[in-house]
C-alpha cells in the first residue's frame, strides 16, 4: 500500500477488530512528511482525529494534538514483524513533525514492526536540537501499548546527535527523540557516533607521524647513521564528549630517512612515512558504531646538533607535511561510504642531556619537547549533516627522561643497552568539530603518563637498532600499547 500524493494525507482503515502486521507498507512515497495512517475498531467517522486549525505552512497541522485514552478503542495492532516507510522532518518538539500511525491498541506477537525513516528537513537549525517529548510517530488511542512492539530500522543523526525511537513513560505513545528517558532524560543529548569517529580521524591523523630523536636514532650523540627506518604500531582506546562515545584508535608506521649533511657535530636530512589509522567508535547508550580509516603519506626534514657523549645538550628540530585519504564507514552512516581527505604539519623542537653519575654504570637523560601540530580534514556529508572544522591544532609537549646501563656486549659483537623511559605528556591540542550547527569538542588525552622499556645500541660495527614496548594512560580513559623497532646503518 503506497499513498503517492505529494501532499501529506490522512489514511483511515476503519471496522479493524484485529490488525496482524507483517508485510511492508510505505508511507514515504511521497516525499512529505505528515501522513496519518490510522487502523481503527470504531466504525464511527466522527471519532477519526481531526487536523488542528491551522495553515499548512503550521508544524502543529501535521501533529496529533488529542491525548486522551479511551477504552472504548479496543482494536487491536499485533506486531508479527513487517516494515513501515515512513518521513520525518526532524527538529524539536515545536518544529519537529513526522508521518503517525494511528491505532487503538498495540501488542507484540511474533516479532516487532521495523519503523524506517527518511529525513526531509536536512537542515535543522542548533536551536531547534534540544527536545523535551520528541516527535510522536506512533498514537495509541486505547490503554494498551505494548513494549518493544516497535524497533528504528535506520540510524538517524542530524547535528552531531544520534535519534532513537522509544515509547513514552506518561502517555505510551512512541517518539522519536535524542535522548533516553531512563538516563538523563532531555538534558543528556545523545551524540552521533559518526562526530566521535570523524573527530578521532582528525586525533590521530595530527599524532600518527610524531616522534622524538629517539625514534630516529639509538643515541644522542654523534654515532649517525647514513639509512634509517623504524616501524610503530599503537592499539589504544578512549573515549569522547563525556564518556558517551568510546573509540579503539589504532594505527601503523613505516617511516624512513637519509642523513645528506654532517658537520662536526651537526646533521641534517630527510624522511618520508606511510602511515594508515583506523578508530572504531561506538555509543554505548544505543550501540550504534562508525568505524573511520585513513592512508597518510609524510615528507619531512631534520637538523640535529649532537655533540660528544655527556659534553652538553643535544637539540633536534623536524618539520613535516602530512596527508590523508579517508573513509567514514558503519551503522551510523546506514551502510554508506562517505570519503573526504586531511592534510596538515608539524614543528619539533626537542633538547635533552646525557649524564653519569660519578661512580656509576647508568646514564640518565632528562629531555624535552615541544611539538605545533596542525591538521585539518574537509568537510564530510554525513546522513545529512555536513562536519566540518576537523581541526585538530596546537602544542602538544613531552617531558620526561631516559635511563639506560653501560653497554652490554655480546660473543657476535653487538653492544646493547637495555632502557627505561618515563614521560609525562600535555595535549595542549584544540579537538573539535562542527556537527552541522553546534560544535563539539574533545580533551582526549590531555594528560598522559607513559611508561618505555627497550634497548639501544649496536647490532654491527655498521648497524644500529633501537626498540621499546611503551604504555601511556591518561585523561578520558585514554591507554594505548605502542611497539616500535627501529635500525639504522653506515656506509
């Protein structure tokens, strides 16, 4: 059954003692929200609900605006599974409106009826977010209104916020809202996950490529390399906007560079990386997730003064030029693949200082580093709302020290040095994004505290290596495992 009017219109299946549903009927043929769809007992026209007095151009025309229950409507809806089509113009409870089915009574039988929606009001202004009572797409008549007689069949978001369908406490009649009765109520907004996901992007997109000289190198000071390369992985996780989205962020590197200048003791060169990034973010209140992967490609350069083992400060200083290929994916996005890129740079600037203590086989290397990061992603049309401003800017600082024993020798020649690396991180980045109207931000990792074993030292009289297992935990639940295993070679 397909009303094909372009304008809303009001379907009445009188004399229905008993309604068994589970077929598919499609409301949404024509475009326009406001139908009415009422299966009725009464064979009574004059008990049909009337249109308010109002012009067209009115939401509340389109409103059931009657909120009484009678018994005298003993018809009865049996939800056996089937599927309704229906249009809805989201907004508020003043502005918002959608096509109603109307029935006297409802009850679960086999399964429950899948209610599908089609948004026809893309742009809703961030006023118009916040809901007291939600948008009614179901009026029960009756006393009777089972639970779970109904279940959303499409993820609906607009704004940076995550719609659901749910059936009222007080009048037992079924909303469409962006919040949950039972947790918070009205004042606790649920977030789309696709702004969890699309601000993770910008997150790990602006720290993928980020490193310190000891990424780079097995010491700080002038035993170079000509060739280097290192791999990282990171498996962490975390969460966004208040705990209301959780995210594993996740990523790997390859990274390589070549030495062109050396000086007493100054060198300079340059690198390239490849690095790919995924976040699976999920909202724990409807179980909805969004999954955002990226394929990021860097250039850089570095200049390093590395001055003779515990004879003054090293310094270190890289830029580099970062972009990404992207791709929104999930549940939150129906099944849909929204692409859009990100680029970005970073400034490093790092110094630290080898000492011994007098009479003792280990060194300790106190250092710090500051780093400006900058990345941006383009705007990105997802389910209707356009996210933009995925910045992810600022200065992000390491402080900390390493601490490391005499070199152990071994029968092959090699000279290894196991480590320990303590840290203390401030993300002083600004993470936001801007959800159609309303902007969202995130302080992620914050403050973090990481924790480094490894070794550095020789592998040949010609090879270098460099290896840590690291741990960092910090604010919003952040934790992540990072491994890394880095070579370098003279010729």
């Amino acid at each position: 059954m397909s009303p094909d009017q372009r304008e809303a219109v009001a379907w009445n299946q009188m004399g229905v003692k008993t309604f068994e549903n589970f077929g598919s009927i499609d409301l949404s043929t024509n475009a326009s929200s406001g139908d009415w769809f009422t299966i009725t007992n009464s064979t009574d026209e004059g008990t049909n609900l009337k249109r308010a007095d109002v012009a067209q151009n009115n939401p509340d025309y389109y409103k059931v605006t009657d909120r009484t229950h009678d018994a005298k409507f003993d018809g009865q809806y049996v939800s056996n599974g089937g599927k309704f089509d229906l249009d809805i113009n989201l907004g508020n409870d003043k502005t918002g409106y959608a096509d109603v089915l109307i029935v006297d009574n409802v009850s679960l039988g086999t399964a429950p009826t899948v209610l599908s929606f089609t948004n026809r009001r893309p742009n809703v202004p961030s006023e118009e977010v916040a809901m007291q009572k939600g948008i009614e797409v179901v009026h029960i008549r009756g006393n009777e209104s089972a639970e779970g007689a109904f279940v959303l069949g499409t993820t609906l978001t607009m704004n940076g916020y995550q719609y659901i369908l749910e059936r009222d406490h007080d009048d037992q009649n079924w909303y469409i809202r962006n919040f949950q009765q039972d947790a918070g109520g009205s004042s606790a907004p649920l977030i789309d996950p696709n702004a969890g996901a699309y601000l993770a992007d910008s997150w790990l997109n602006a720290r993928v490529f980020n490193h310190s000289l000891l990424d780079r190198r097995d010491s700080t000071w002038n035993q170079d390399e000509t060739v280097w390369a290192r791999i990282e992985h990171n498996d962490g996780d975390g969460r966004f906007f208040k705990d209301s989205q959780r995210s594993n962020l996740w990523s790997n590197v390859v990274q390589v560079g070549r030495e062109f200048y050396k000086k007493d003791d100054r060198v300079a060169g340059l690198f390239a990386a490849y690095g790919r990034t995924k976040a699976d973010n999920i909202s724990p209140a409807t179980n909805t997730s969004s999954r955002v992967e990226g394929d990021g490609y860097q250039l850089g350069a570095y200049w390093t003064y590395l001055p003779t083992y515990g004879d003054g400060p090293y310094v270190d200083l890289w830029g580099y030029w970062a972009w990404f290929d992207n791709k929104l994916t999930g549940q939150a996005v129906n099944g849909h693949t929204v692409k859009f890129d990100s680029d970005g740079f970073a400034l490093s600037a790092e110094t630290g200082w080898s000492w011994q203590p007098e009479d003792s086989r280990f060194t300790i290397e106190p250092h710090v580093q500051v780093i400006y990061s900058y990345m941006k992603a383009e705007d990105a049309n997802v389910e209707g709302t356009t996210y933009g401003s995925g910045n992810s800017k600022g200065f992000m600082t390491r402080v900390g020290a390493r601490f490391f024993n005499d070199s152990i020798t071994t029968a092959e020649g090699a000279k290894l040095s196991p480590m320990l690396e303590l840290n203390w991180l401030y993300n002083g980045a600004d993470d936001t994004v801007q959800a159609g109207s309303n902007k969202l931000e995130s302080e992620l990792g914050r403050h973090v505290g990481e924790l480094k074993l490894g070794w550095q030292g020789s592998m040949h009289k010609s090879w270098q290596s460099w290896a840590h297992i690291g741990w960092q935990r910090g604010s919003d639940h952040f934790r992540n495992l990072e491994l890394q295993l880095g070579v370098g070679i003279k010729f």
